[in-house]
C-alpha cells in the first residue's frame, strides 16, 4: 500500500488539485497554513477580494479572474487567492478558527460540499437567499444538480453556498477487454443506462478469465475510513434500495426525527455482495447468483490512490473512483493512459428505481463530492463578493474551470454543449457525468456525522471482511446510530 494518508485520500476523494495529486502520493503533506498569492493586501485596496481556495485556484488565478471578467464581473475587481490546505480537514478546521474570530477576511470560501452543512447550522455563512441576484439565484435552485445545491442549504431551504464544481463516483472499465470476451457496451448504452450489479459480475469474471495475465477484477475502496461510509458503501446500498435513514430526503437531517434503516434487508443484501465480490461463493452471507471472487482482499486496505494504482497499471479489469481518475487513466496511450479504450459507466443497481418504494432509491447511484463557494459574513466587501459569486454561476465561467482544470460544471445541460465535449479526455465521458449527477446522493452530513461516520465505517469493514455477519453488524450498527440521533435530538 503506497503511502497516502486519510488527510490525502480525503483531499483526493473531493477533487481538490487532482493535477498534483499523484505527484504529491507519499510527500509528507502541505504546508498547514495559508498563503495568498499576489502580496498586494486586499484590505488596504477596496477592490481586491481575498479567497480561501486551493492550488488549483492559485495557479490558474490570471485565467479564472480574466473568465469571471468575461461573465460580465466589473473589471476593477480582482482577487487575491490563498491557497488553502490540501488536506479538507485541515481547511475545515482553519475556517472554522477564522469564522468563529469573526474575521473579516476572507472574504470568500471554498467548502467542502461534505462539510458546509455544520457552518450553515451556526449560521457562519453570508445568506445568499437574502442577498444575491434573484437572477443569479434563480439559476443556482433551479438548473444545478440538485444533490450539490442541497449541500448548500440550510434545513429551512436558504442558501449559503453555490457548488462550483461536482465531484460523482462513477466506474471505469477496460473496453477493449469487455469488447474482446463478447460484451458490446457501445450497443447496450453502458454509459448512460448502466447495468445491474449481477452482469456486472458476471463481465468482470469472463474478462478475467479470459486474460491470465490481469489478477483482478474489480478495485475498489474498502478500507476502514471516511471514503467507506460517506462514499463506496453508500453507494453499494443506495444501488440495492437501501439507505441510512428512510429516505434520500432525510440524508442532512432532521436530526433525532428520522428512522435509523441501516438493518434493512436491502442493505444487508448490498453487504452480502460486496462479501460475494471478495471472498467467493462458498464464503458464508453471500449471493450465489453473483459470480464471486472478482475483488481481491486487498480492497479492505485501499483507498482512492491505492485501488487506481492495479488498474491504471492495466492489472485490473473495472474500478470505483472519482473524475480525478478518469483524467489519468483516459490519457491517451502515448502518455501511459488507455485512451479511447477506457470505458466509464454510472454505479451498477443491484434493484432497479421503482422497485423500491421509497423514492430515490434503487437504481444507479453515485457519492457526491465536489466544492461550493460561500461568502464570510463578516466581510467588509459583501457587495463585490456577491459580484464575484453571481459572475459565477454564468455558463462561460463553469465550462471555462472545465476547460482549465478539469472542474465538472454543477449544471447537467452544460455537460450537453459542444465546448464541454471538446475539452480533451473528460468531454468523451460527460453524458456518463450528467447521469451520474443526476443520480448523486450527498454524504449524510450533519451536526452528528462525525459521530456516526466512524461507527459505520468500522461496522461495514468488519462486515465486509467477515468478521461479523452482515445482520449482525447492520444490528449492532443501527442500535449505534439511533442512540447517536436520539442523545442529539
């Protein structure tokens, strides 16, 4: 296992500075402060406003203020951009110390869609619904994919944070292998449909056998962390019709109101066949429709870096991860990528939507990742803020970051034009994008998440590597969380 740390691996797992990522796998970290970028001091100049951001902002500042200009932004507002952390806790943690000081500045904020929810709760963060556009507004609650804004609001519906950009998990495949063992993707619409958990068994295990040189079949993250319970098991359970709490609706709360579900037959089968993926067919808890023995054991040790390593490696035949991922491995074959040979396709079902009764789930269904921009309440500068957040939310503007950094726009019809389809590897793969974000569920991030994300994390891993069984550990796991919800109610 190469070195990564959970502070990385979460970095990674939302999509800040996918570029430098794989070069930064094994460095001791990023520097713990902030630093800003032009030294020019927005507070002695009424037109420079400061922004908590990241690398990726950093080192394209010249290109995104030149864009935002374009959207129509006031040529004599600049900005001066810190590059924050690159670990999201750390980034977390600083604004927390910021905000709770009252400072000034910054005076924007890139968040975390996977922990703005806390700030909006203690109302750390400037009310866009009273003070932005209506136009700019309008756009935002009725045209973005609505699992990122839902990360932006709070539970009475105002909103405190516009999504910048969207991070879906997705799967990526060998093409050429599955072409090669009889499947034909292109004809059956692998990447806008999807395909059911089941046949997605039984491509990887003919693939495999079909190729004596690959030794696995699926890579995925099931180590015994954040990117467990947030991510890969909420979309395995989502896929089958199962869920946290009841429904997609009550993901961000209300907190001690909602049913605790996580021992539902429908989460226990999910369970049972990642079981069958790992450990095979005779393995006790397991589904024997399902071909087994596709996922090595060394999944419950990998995160985002470790799972892509085997299959950017050409050493597996299907892999879970983020957009960051398709950019390498979709590189073409001259740069050490597979080129047109990499397939993506959403998250397989293990039930198909409908066949749930709960709405939301079953079917194809993705994490959500991805960053919003906020505005610190306490700004001296909110009227040239707003200005910047509203030349944001302009089409130029997101399909531009798309074009510069590779930042999916929050928006499903931009992934539809012809500018988004021609930016280099990700415009091959955005009508899988758009269906991915259409079908993306928020993490279940609330005032109570850390408390529970550990629990379910380490009751899943244990599941998964069979040291409880799934009923067991689903019981235990959901008499856990309800005493969580209940003490915080």
């Amino acid at each position: 296992m190469v070195g990564v740390s959970e502070g990385d691996d979460r970095r990674r797992r939302d999509g800040v500075s996918r570029r430098k990522f794989v070069k930064a796998v094994g460095a001791s970290g990023a520097a713990a402060g902030l630093a800003g970028c032009t030294g020019r001091g927005s507070s002695t100049n009424p037109n420079v406003v400061q922004w908590a951001a990241d690398d990726d902002v950093r080192t394209n500042k010249d290109a995104i203020e030149t864009a935002l200009h374009e959207a129509g932004l006031d040529e004599n507002i600049r900005l001066e951009v810190l590059a924050g952390n690159e670990q999201t806790g750390a980034r977390q943690s600083q604004y927390q110390r910021w905000l709770s000081a009252n400072l000034e500045e910054p005076d924007l904020l890139l968040v975390d869609s996977g922990w703005a929810i806390p700030f909006i709760a203690r109302r750390q963060l400037l009310n866009l619904s009273d003070n932005m556009a209506s136009e700019a507004l309008n756009k935002v609650n009725n045209d973005y994919f609505q699992g990122s804004v839902t990360t932006g609001k709070s539970t009475d519906g105002d909103l405190y944070a516009i999504p910048l950009f969207s991070d879906f998990g997705t799967i990526q495949y060998r093409k050429d292998l599955v072409r090669q063992s009889g499947f034909n993707p292109d004809q059956e619409n692998w990447a806008t449909e999807g395909i059911s958990w089941k046949k997605f068994s039984r491509v990887t295990k003919k693939v495999l056998q079909d190729n004596q040189n690959i030794d696995y079949g699926f890579t995925f993250q099931a180590s015994n962390y954040e990117g467990l319970s947030c991510c890969d098991f909420n979309e395995f359970m989502t896929s089958w019709g199962g869920t946290y709490f009841g429904s997609v609706d009550n993901l961000l709360g209300p907190v001690g109101e909602r049913p605790v579900t996580l021992d539902s037959q429908n989460v226990i089968d999910s369970i049972k066949m990642i079981r069958t993926f790992i450990h095979g067919n005779n393995a006790p808890n397991t589904l024997n429709d399902f071909e087994g023995g596709i996922a090595p054991r060394a999944v419950l040790s990998w995160i985002e870096e470790t799972s892509r390593a085997p299959f950017s490696n050409g050493n597996a035949v299907m892999h879970r991860n983020w957009p960051y991922s398709i950019n390498i491995n979709g590189a073409p074959k001259s740069e050490g990528g597979f080129g047109e040979d990499l397939g993506v396709m959403p998250i397989p079902y293990g039930v198909k939507k409908g066949q749930v009764n709960k709405q939301g789930l079953g079917g194809v269904a993705s994490a959500l990742g991805g960053w919003n921009v906020a505005i610190n309440p306490n700004t001296k500068k909110q009227d040239k803020a707003l200005q910047v957040l509203e030349a944001m939310t302009s089409e130029s503007f997101k399909l531009k970051l798309f074009e510069i950094i590779g930042w999916i726009p929050p928006e499903p019809d931009l992934l539809e034009t012809q500018r988004a389809r021609d930016v280099p590897i990700m415009g091959r793969y955005v009508d899988t994008l758009k269906v991915a974000g259409q079908n993306a569920l928020p993490r279940p991030v609330s005032v109570v998440w850390p408390q529970e994300s550990g629990k379910i994390s380490q009751s899943v891993f244990a599941a998964y590597a069979g040291d409880q069984s799934p009923q067991q550990a689903m019981s235990t796991l959901n008499s856990q969380i309800t005493e969580i919800e209940e003490y915080n109610k």
